[in-house]
C-alpha cells in the first residue's frame, strides 16, 4: 500500500525519472513542475535532459503521480 494524504509529499528519485511529463500531466494541484539538469553521460545526445521536481507545499499527498509515473521514480515519503 502507498502512502498518502495530508502526513505524505511525493519524492522525486532522480536517477529513475525520464522527463516524460506523466506527473505533471496527471498532477491536480500543480505540485510537479520540470526542470533541465546536465546529462549524467555525455556519450548521449539528446536535446534536453528534464527531471520532474516536486513543490512541497502544493502537494497533497495524492498520489496521482507515484501512479502515474512509468518508471516508479516517484515514492511518497513523510511530510
């Protein structure tokens, strides 16, 4: 079972999270937003490296987005 609700805040664990834009999408309260990190290899080329960052004071705790996300970076963790 997840944990969630008003004692809960979504946890971004970057090294697992694409930049795929699930989050934010399925993300009610605008409690997600992306931001652009340097590539962790630079043999890749890709134009944009996006991580999914969460702002805690808008999170409710839902949960939409650990649901949401395709590779399970996001974990809930105590407020």
């Amino acid at each position: 079972m997840i944990k969630g609700g008003e004692d809960a805040v979504a946890w971004v664990k970057e090294e697992l999270c694409i930049g795929c834009d699930q989050c934010t999408i399925v993300c009610d309260d605008d409690a997600i937003e992306l931001y652009d990190t340097p590539l962790a290899s630079p043999i890749m080329e890709v134009e944009v490296n996006r991580k999914a960052r969460i702002l805690r004071d808008e999170c409710t705790g839902c949960k939409l987005c650990v649901l949401g996300c395709p590779t399970d970076a996001i974990i809930m963790i105590d407020r």
